[in-house]
C-alpha cells in the first residue's frame, strides 16, 4: 500500500480530547453537531475545540445530520471548519450550496448512493445501524467503489485491533480515508488517548507492510 490512509477521529467533546487526537496522529478530527448524539457538543465548546486545532496540521470536520441551512450557517459563522460531513437524507444540491469540501455518509458501499454525491467524499457505514454505534460489516464491500474511481473513508465498527483487517480485505487500493469514534472511546464516549495512538499506530504498520 503506498498511499498514506488518512485517519479521522470523530466525535471528540474537548479541547482535551481534541488535542489527543493530534498527539496521537490523526489527520481529520470530527465535532458531532447532531442534537441527538451522545457525542454533540455546543457552539462554545466547539469554538474551543477548534481555535486549539488551528494550530495544527489537522482539518477540522463539522458533522451534521438533517440540519436546516440556518442551523448550519450559525455554526460555520462562530466556529471555523476546514470540511463538512453530512449524515443524514441531504441531497447533492444541499451539498452543494456549501461552500467547503464535503463528506457524505452513505450506508454499506451502497453503489446507486455513491453516484448520487459526485462532489463528496464517500463515508461507508454499517448499512443498517448506521453511524456512532461501533458496529462493524463487511468492509471488504467498499472495494469495488473504490475500484471504480471513488474516494471513500471507511467506518463502522473499527478499532485500534481491527481496523489492520479492514484494510487488508480492502485489496489493492487503499481507501482515502478511515474513520472512528467508539472504537477508540471508554466510559461516557470519552475519547481514550491510547486507544486513539493504537488506532493510528495499526494504520500506519499496515501500510508498513503492504507497501
């Protein structure tokens, strides 16, 4: 594997959780705007979050699930984001009307979804549970979307113990990305800062040894 694999840590609550996740190597961090989540934070608590980052060579990813424009557009004016990841039933024309690089969830490596969001990243989560639930699938499905040309992070399920195997059933080509929140959380959803360096630390030994 000679591309590097981006690794996106979402979900983190703190400046604290935040700044472990660039200790530990991650190159994408996600704060979860989602009212319904476990993991969603305030404006305040963002706008923390994310003048800490500013810092750092990381990109900072807001997530939303079937906001309105207006409750989007409050974020982005107090809180600096480097991408946007949709997870909900937005549609390409909503992607669109946002003027910074997108990430679109999608369910399983759903090929009639994925042609649906031309302009996006494509996140693949479990095709039934959906996403923040930890639960893993069959990751080697992604390969053929990424065969035919389509950027994808993976996600679902993965973890510092796993996420080797993920890529390996992958094939040839590496995804863009891979993406993980429970997988990498103790008590609480709280962001554990050696889950989260073990995490890394598997990605890049397994691009190590396919390269």
């Amino acid at each position: 594997m000679s591309e590097s694999v981006r690794i996106k840590i979402c979900g983190v609550q703190s400046v604290e959780e935040a700044l472990g996740a660039v200790e530990a190597g991650a190159d994408l961090v996600g704060i979860n705007f989602v009212p319904e989540s476990s993991r969603f934070v305030d404006l305040r608590v963002a706008e923390l979050i994310s003048e800490a980052l500013a810092e750092f060579p990381v990109e900072r990813v807001a997530l939303f699930q079937d906001a309105t424009w207006d409750e989007i557009d409050t974020v982005l004016r107090r809180v600096e984001f480097d991408r946007i990841q949709f997870h909900g039933q937005e549609s390409e024309e909503d992607i669109e009307s946002i003027d910074l690089p997108a990430i679109k969830a999608i369910r399983g490596a759903d090929q009639e979804a994925a042609e649906a969001y031309p302009s996006a990243i494509l996140l693949l989560d479990h095709p039934h549970e959906g996403g923040g639930k930890g639960q893993a699938w069959d990751w080697s499905e992604a390969e053929d979307l990424i065969a035919h040309g389509h950027d994808v992070i993976v996600a679902g399920g993965l973890t510092p113990d796993n996420v080797g195997e993920a890529l390996s059933d992958l094939g040839d080509i590496p995804p863009w990305g891979v993406d993980v929140a429970t997988g990498v959380e103790g008590p609480g959803s709280k962001k554990d800062p050696a889950l989260m360096r073990a995490f890394v630390e598997a990605v890049k030994r397994h691009g190590v040894s396919e390269s």
